[in-house]
C-alpha cells in the first residue's frame, strides 16, 4: 500500500498534521530551554539539568502512557496533554519575561510538564494510528509518523533558533500556537478507538500488574529487548553530541540562531529518508539495518568531534536523521509483528521507557562529561562508545522471522446430487453418496 493511499484517509491526515505541526513548536520550544539557560547563566551544567527535566518524564511516566494507551479513550489523551502542554510553554514565556530569581528552576518546572504531556501523547498517537488505519496503510502511516521527528527537528529547530534571536519569550508563544492548532485537528477526528475497552479510572494507570505485563511481553523477545538497550544508549550519546554542537557553535562565534539551523538539520535527513523507509520497512532485515545505522553514527560522529563548522556539523547532523528514520519503521514495524494487538501500548511503553532512559542520561550527563573531559576528548570517546554498540547489535539474538499468510483453502464442488463419488480416508477407499461427501 503506498503512502498516496494512507493520504487520502481523513482521520490519520488530521490526526498526522495536527501532531506534526505541535512536535513543531515542542521542537522550537525544546531547544529554546536550556539555549536560553545557556546564555542567562552561563553554565552547561544549569543548561544540562533543564535539558534533563524535559526528558526525565520518560523515565516516570512511559509505562503508566502504555497502560493509558491501552485503557484510556486515546483521542482524549491526546486533547488532555495538548493543554496540558499549552499551560506549560505559557508557563514558561511568563517566566523569561518576568525573569524571576531562580529562573533555571522555573524553566525546568515548565519543560518537566511538557515533557511530561509529550510522553502521554507520543504513545497514545502511536496506539491511535494503529486504529485509525488498515493493516495494509500501516507501513506508510508508521513512516509518516516517522517524518513528523525530522519535520519538527528541521523546522522547530532552526524556528526556535531564529525567534530566540528576535524575542526570547517568542519560541514558546510559536509553541502555544501550535498546541491550538493541534487541539483543532483532534476535535474535527471523527473515528472512534477500535480497540479501546470500557474507560478505566485514573489509577490503574498505575497498577503495577500492568507494568509487568508490558516489562514481560518485551523480555520475551530477545531481538526486541536487546536492540532497545542499545538504541537507549546511542540516544544517550546523540544527547551529548547535541550538547557539543551547541557548545561548539556558540565558542565559534556565530549567531544564536545557527544552533536551530544545524540542529534542524537532522529534519531534512529524516524527510529524505520517509519514503524509501515506507517502501522498504517490511522488507529490511532489522537487524542488519540496526547494525548499519550504528556504523553510519559512528562514522558521522567524527566529523563532529573535530570541527566547529556550521556547513559540516549541519551536514553530519542531517545524516544522522537519515540513518535513524531508516532503522526506526522497520524496528517499528517488526515490534507491531510480534507483539499482542491489545498489549501492544503497555509494550511500546516498557520499550520507550527504556529508550528515554538512554536520552535522559545522556542529557544529565553531557554538561558534566563536558566539564570533565573537555569538547575535544568526549567527542573521541561517544565515537569510540558508537562503535562498540555497533559490534553489540551485530552480535544479537536473530529477530524472529515473518510468518508467511497460510494459502487460501482449497474449494471442493459440491458434486450434483444423485452423484457418486469416491472417498479416501484414512481406513481405506469407500464410496459416499451425496450426504456423505468426500473431506478435503
């Protein structure tokens, strides 16, 4: 099924613009956190411990999202976190303009709810789409979820960049904008969750039964487990390399706004590689392309940790979201395989918690690892770390293989009546008259 098909349903267009335009403003809004506490405090580790609030959420609330997603009317999910997200970035262009003592704190308040709302929302949409489309729209529609990374990382970014060089409170009020615009979409949906049972209350979000249930349906596939180990810590090594990019834009002297553009630059990566992931993700060996993507990291990581040139950093960064728009779809796609249909938000919630582990990590740890280490040296040593993971993904457990669909059962003609006929069975040869036919 191609992606020209996926486009002309109403409801997952609706659903994919509207949450694309509001990763849009998140983009611009995450970026604008700990770049505006970079330039008012001066301090990487303030800048760290901001980036960290917006990505700790994933480490609290992945699994209780998978349970929602699973339990909860997914469509007013996604409206609640849609204002809850709106309260927050307000929250925060309030603070740069009042500029209140402790500035840092009230930012990391603001993106730990947005952080927070984006881990709620990003598992109910992946949940959602599945019930919004056809078995055979999924491959497209999981490559258009892809895309919407890339979109908001290209154009959130380099937006944030250029409005934080305008008016510092301007990339969250973008941001707010967009949480509108989303919260418009979602109304105007008109499909109902296919699979969403009777609602259940508040708490059992949080029942530790179903955090189990998630934890053991993912252990149980070795491929599945092991490969999101890994991609949690090549999340948490992109988290440093974003740190010094930043670091090394800012030292080379150029404007604010060319961090957005660099950093955006990973969205035009993920947008070229869309359609050859939509075409191909059901073919591609995830494994293989695991391991590939790994060594492409690696190899574009080197540029990075020997240069401050805006026009390279932004080249290796676009390659970066090329690689990782090609090794999502087809993991994406082979976790919605193996796994129950009625499981799968608690599954992808364990996973996910997994891989915003490796991103929250990473994002604590950059300023620190910076302060130690220096630009030059940690930039040698996420190479030396990528690589290692890419010899670990060539050496997993095989994923399991596709079952190919069972051949169509044969019809038998149903013989005139009066006919006789010969039957075989396992006692011998015998003849029937109609009322006892022969059994294919």
């Amino acid at each position: 099924m191609t992606g020209a098909t996926v486009l002309r349903n109403r409801d997952f267009l609706l659903l994919w613009s509207g949450n694309a335009i509001s990763h849009v403003g998140l983009q611009g809004a995450r970026i604008a956190y700990p770049l505006l506490t970079l330039l008012l405090t001066d301090s990487p580790i303030a800048a760290s411990l901001v980036a960290f609030a917006i990505a700790a959420p994933g480490l609290v609330f992945e699994i209780p999202a998978g349970v929602a997603a699973d339990l909860w009317d997914r469509r007013q999910t996604l409206i609640l976190c849609q204002r809850m997200g709106l309260a927050a970035t307000l929250l925060a262009a309030a603070v740069i303009v009042a500029r209140p003592p402790g500035l840092a704190f009230f930012l990391a308040i603001a993106a730990f709810t947005e952080g927070t709302a984006y881990v709620f929302f990003n598992t109910a949409e992946l949940v959602l789409i599945r019930d919004v489309v056809s078995e055979e729209e999924r491959p497209a529609a999981f490559a258009f979820l892809e895309a919407e990374q890339p979109i908001a990382n290209m154009m959130g970014r380099s937006l944030g960049g250029a409005l934080l060089g305008i008016a510092r409170g301007l990339p969250f009020l973008a941001n707010a904008a967009s949480y509108l615009y989303c919260l418009w979409t979602l109304s105007r949906i008109r499909s109902r969750d296919q699979a969403t049972p009777a609602p259940a209350k508040a708490t059992r979000i949080w029942d530790w039964d179903q955090v189990r249930i998630g934890m053991r349906h993912l252990a149980q596939d070795p491929f599945a487990r092991d490969s999101m180990i890994i991609l949690a810590v090549s999340n948490g090594i992109i988290q440093v390399l974003i740190l010094l990019i930043t670091l090394s834009v800012k030292h080379g002297g150029h404007a604010t706004w060319t961090v957005g553009v660099v950093l955006g630059a990973t969205g035009i990566g993920g947008l070229l590689s869309a359609v050859p992931a939509a075409r191909f993700g059901n073919r591609l060996d995830p494994q293989r392309v695991l391991t590939a993507s790994l060594w492409a990291w690696t190899l574009l990581a080197v540029p990075i940790a020997i240069t401050s040139n805006p026009l390279v950093l932004g080249i290796c960064w676009m390659g970066v979201g090329f690689v990782g728009t090609m090794v999502n779809v087809p993991l994406t796609l082979y976790r919605v395989r193996v796994y129950p249909e009625e499981l799968i938000g608690r599954i992808f919630g364990a996973s996910k918690l997994i891989s915003h582990g490796g991103t929250a990590a990473g994002a604590l740890a950059s300023g620190v690892l910076v302060s130690i280490f220096g630009t030059g040296a940690l930039g040698w040593m996420l190479v030396v770390g990528m690589a290692v993971l890419a010899r670990k993904a060539r050496r997993l457990t095989a994923p399991v293989p596709s079952v190919p669909a069972p051949p169509p059962p044969t019809r038998v003609p149903t013989p005139p009546p009066g006919t006789w006929i010969a039957r075989v069975s396992t006692h011998g040869t015998g003849v029937g008259r109609d009322g006892d036919r022969a059994r294919p």
